[in-house]
C-alpha cells in the first residue's frame, strides 16, 4: 500500500510535520544531570494525597537537581471532566505550596515556552505525528464496531488467550487501500491503531528508578492512538507530550507499570529518546476490619483528598514534612541532625524511596504538625489561625480580629520556652484550646479526691493571697505555703511517704484553682493563664466556682 497516500486521506487537513515541531520546541539548555519532571492529572475531581504526593516527589526530584517541573493537564477524557477541575488542582498544589516553572495557572492561563500545557489544545500535534506513523507503516485506521470488538473478545476468552487486538485478531490491520477509501467516504467511523512490531515472544527491560531493573513481555497490542473524534489516547499524547516538553524522568504511580512495554514501544517507534521511568508505590493505609493494609480510598478515607488538611487546618509546611519522611527514609535522620534547616537543602533522591507503598500515619502527621506548631512564634500563630477561620470559622475569626491583642497573649502562653507546649497539632484545634478564655467555664472537670468543703477552703483562701502583681517565681511558692497551711504536703513525693497525714499535696491544691479558673485539669501554665485573663476575671471565676461548689 502507499502509506503516505493513505495518510493524505486519513489527514488532509495537516500540513505541518514532525520536523516543525521538532524546531517549535527546542531542547532545553539545562546542566548536566538536570531533571525535567512533570504532573500530569486529569481535571476528574478533588486533588487526592497520593497526587499531591506525586507531585511533590517530581517537584523535589526537579528542584535538587537544578532542572525544571512544570504541570500538564491531560484531559483528553472529556466525559469524566469536572467543572472547574484544573482550578482544583492549581490551588491544590499553590495551597501546599509546590511551585510550578511552566504550565497551567488557571483553567485558561499558563506560563512557559513549551505549551499548550493542556492536551486538549495540542491536538494539530498528535494528528501530526499520528499522520507521519502512518506514512511510515506503523498506524492504520481500524473500522471495527463495538460488538465485533466484543465478538473478539468472547473468542479469544474461549480459547484461554490473551484479550487484545493484536495478530489475526487485527482483522482491519491488512485492509486494502481501497477498502479504507470506499468505507471512510461511506461515512463509517475509525480509530487509528498503532501497527505494533511488537512479538509474543520477546521481552524488554527497563531500569526503574524507584523499583530498579523491570522485565516485562514486549508489547504486541494494537492500540489505539486516536480515538473516532480525533482525541488521541493517554498512551500516544502523553509519549509525544513528554518529548516534546523535554521531560526527562517521567513519575507516576505504579499502575501504569503494566502500560510501560506500549509506552517504550512507542517512544521507539516515534524516534524520540525514552525518558527514565519512577513508579511510586500507593500511599496505603492498615485496614482495621482486616488487619492488613489497602489503598487509601477517595470513598472511604476523608483524608485522602488534599481539602481534608485545610479544613482541618493542618499547616502546609507540616504535610510536606511528613510527606518527606514517607518519600525517603533517610528524611527523618536528616532533620534530627539539622533541626533548623530548610528542607530544600535535604538531598532528595528517588532511588531513596520505597518500592512498597508507604503506609500513611496521620498520627505522625500529627505529631510532626504540632512539634511545627510549637516552634512559632505568637503573632505567627494568631495570623495563621486568623486565615484558616476566615475561610473554615467565621464566627471565631470575628472574635479572633475583634480581640485582636488578647488572642495574640493567648496564644504567646508558654511559647518560646526551651519546652514549648504542643497542645496545637492544627488549627481547629485553637477554637477549643482558645475557648476557656472567651467563655467562662460551665461544667467544672474538679476531681473526686477532695470533699466540696475542702475545695471551697482551698479556693477562698486562695483569694485572700493571690495577688495581680506577683512574678511567676513567686507564684507557686505562695500556693505551695497556702498549701503546708491548709495541711498538705508540699509535694507529691512527700505526699506518697505519708499519705494519712496529709489531705493531699500541693498539686491537688493547683489543680483545684485550674479548675475552678479554666474549667479543666489540663491546661498550659496556670500563672500565665491568669495573667492573660486579668486578676478580676481571675477572681470572680474563682467565685463563680465556689457558687458551683455550695449549690
């Protein structure tokens, strides 16, 4: 057959070749050893913790090497699109702060030299290179319905062989030129199949960056690499995609391991050099109902999806943090040797990264959020929490502006101290930590070792020594004296020794003051409690408390 007559008729509106794109986009001045990564989601619905860790990996790999990550929006699926779908993403990664150099800003708006960074705009360029594999014999249009694809299928299903359009189940692969001509100007609609030189008996390798070397069967699969409207499949716009923007390590989850014999088969075939593979393993979760681990789950787990940290209010800087130490183990040595430097001067490696699905703590994020937390400073702690009730908590984001000053003494209580507290993992967690400040206490947690009479003693003599101008060094020894006095032992060791001659110890005394002031047990530095309230909002809760206690 005379393919480049067959490509005319099957593209006659292209004019352009490969070779004008080819000069469209140069390769990329970068230095030696430079890596140029990309994320590459589809506008499908909410950004998921296993995309945004995708991206931060491509980002940091990108980023340590002094090259280039930028974002591709791949939505050449148009059925499955959501509105608004890429100004989920943007914001979804801007939201934890992964910078992009090149790509998509908004749904319309992209920065870079090597666009359009969204598929659905490029696709001139994919019939371009789809038109030149068929001058060269290796793409053909396939007529073939729904149900005689289904026919092939039941076929090859009783014959206990591998499904698939491939062999002598290509059965438009050998179509006469004539044949193609009369049913295309009958109106009957195609696909355009790669023509695969792939065999059943062959095998290739490839070296994983994350995985090391992968052996897989060669790929035999005539696939489709432009769908009936012209759309070309994720396999052909991603291989040509990936070429001509420069990309040099393609990182994706490992369920596109299977796909990789099509993708180096196609890479081969269209003459480009084939960018080096990482497959990350799933972010993966134990199971309580089985005791084992499973995926995380966009159905079932609401942290899977990136929005669950914000409303929670968890800072970006810790989840990046945690990601790190899922990403490479060596991350958490490293931090603990460097526990004030950036993270960017950690040397990301992909060959550091797990080749099982990392399992995703959130206790540990926790933890990493609130030892982030405890390190800031008051005013940074108010604005951040300022700007997640703005968007989460109105109501508490007016209290937090209208008391401006107050909540600012509020959240500077045992701050800065060699110990700092960690009673702030996130930022929800201020509107209950805040509360006893701005509400008196209606329920009392007061412990059931002491009588009312006793508490209602420890309280009203309290009154009678607490003074607004102390230091918090004479603070607790005047309590301590209160206590002796009132006939407890001064600490709790001497309390232990001797429980019979004591009431209790000067820890039971405080906590009856913590009580009576907060409403709880537990609570940061009860002088610094009372110092922020005021000695007569002090005082009259202490009243209050009696009240409580002779009811």
């Amino acid at each position: 057959m005379d393919n480049k007559k067959l490509a005319n008729l099957l593209f006659p509106d292209i004019i352009k070749t490969p070779e004008d794109y080819e000069k469209q986009y140069p390769k990329r001045n970068l230095p030696d050893g430079a890596k140029v990564t990309r994320f590459a989601p589809s506008p499908t619905g909410f950004l998921h913790i296993g995309g945004l860790f995708a991206a931060f990996v491509s980002e940091r790999a990108a980023r340590s090497t002094g090259g280039v990550f930028y974002l591709r929006i791949e939505d050449t699926d148009k059925k499955r699109e959501v509105e608004n779908g890429v100004r989920g993403i943007v914001e979804g990664l801007q939201n934890f702060g992964i910078k992009i150099d090149e790509g998509m800003l908004s749904e319309t708006d992209s920065v870079g030299e090597y666009g359009p960074y969204t598929q659905s705009m490029r696709k001139e360029i994919y019939q371009t290179y789809c038109k030149s594999l068929v001058e060269h014999g290796f793409a053909y249009p396939c007529f073939c319905t729904a149900e005689e694809l289904e026919n092939i299928r039941a076929e090859q299903e009783k014959n206990k062989q591998n499904p698939g359009y491939y062999g002598k189940y290509a059965r438009c692969r050998d179509l006469s030129f004539e044949e193609i001509e009369e049913k295309i100007r009958s109106g009957a609609p195609y696909v355009v199949r790669l023509k695969s030189p792939g065999s059943e008996e062959k095998r290739i390798k490839f070296d994983d960056s994350i995985k090391g070397e992968i052996e897989m069967p060669e790929n035999v699969q005539d696939i489709v690499l432009l769908k009936t409207d012209g759309i070309p499949t994720y396999h052909f716009a991603h291989a040509i995609d990936d070429h001509l923007m420069g990309t040099t390590d393609v990182i994706r989850g490992d369920e596109w391991i299977s796909s990789a014999p099509i993708h180096l088969q196609l890479f081969n075939i269209l003459g480009f050099k084939t960018p080096h593979y990482a497959h990350i393993s799933p972010i993966m979760k134990e199971d309580v109902e089985t005791g084992g681990k499973r995926k995380l789950s966009k159905r079932k787990d609401p942290e899977a999806a990136v929005t669950f940290y914000h409303e929670n209010g968890y800072p970006k800087e810790a989840v990046l943090e945690y990601l790190l130490t899922i990403a490479n183990s060596n991350y958490e040595e490293w931090r603990a040797a460097n526990p004030d430097a950036d993270r960017s001067k950690f040397e990301f490696k992909l060959s550091n990264m797990s080749k099982a699905g990392a399992l995703f703590d959130l206790m540990k994020l926790t933890d990493i959020s609130k030892n982030y937390i405890c390190r800031m400073d008051k005013d940074t702690v108010y604005s951040e929490t300022l700007a997640w009730a703005e968007k989460y908590k109105p109501e508490f984001a007016s209290l937090l502006k209208e008391n401006r000053d107050y909540a600012i003494k509020i959240f500077g209580i045992e701050r800065g101290n060699e110990k700092p507290r960690k009673d702030i993992a996130k930022w929800e967690d201020t509107v209950e930590y805040t509360r006893y400040f701005f509400t008196r206490p209606e329920k009392y947690e007061f412990a059931d070792n002491l009588s009312n009479a006793d508490m209602i003693e420890i309280l009203n003599t309290y009154k009678t020594v607490y003074s607004a101008d102390e230091t918090a060094e004479e603070w607790f020894p005047k309590v301590r004296e209160m206590s002796v006095n009132l006939g407890y032992a001064k600490a709790p060791k001497v309390y232990k020794k001797d429980p019979e001659s004591y009431k209790g110890h000067v820890g039971d005394v405080a906590t009856v003051i913590r009580v009576a002031v907060t409403g709880r047990r537990n609570t940061p530095d009860l002088y610094e409690i009372m110092q922020t309230l005021g000695y007569d909002e002090a005082i009259d809760r202490i009243d209050a408390a009696i009240d409580f206690l002779n009811a």
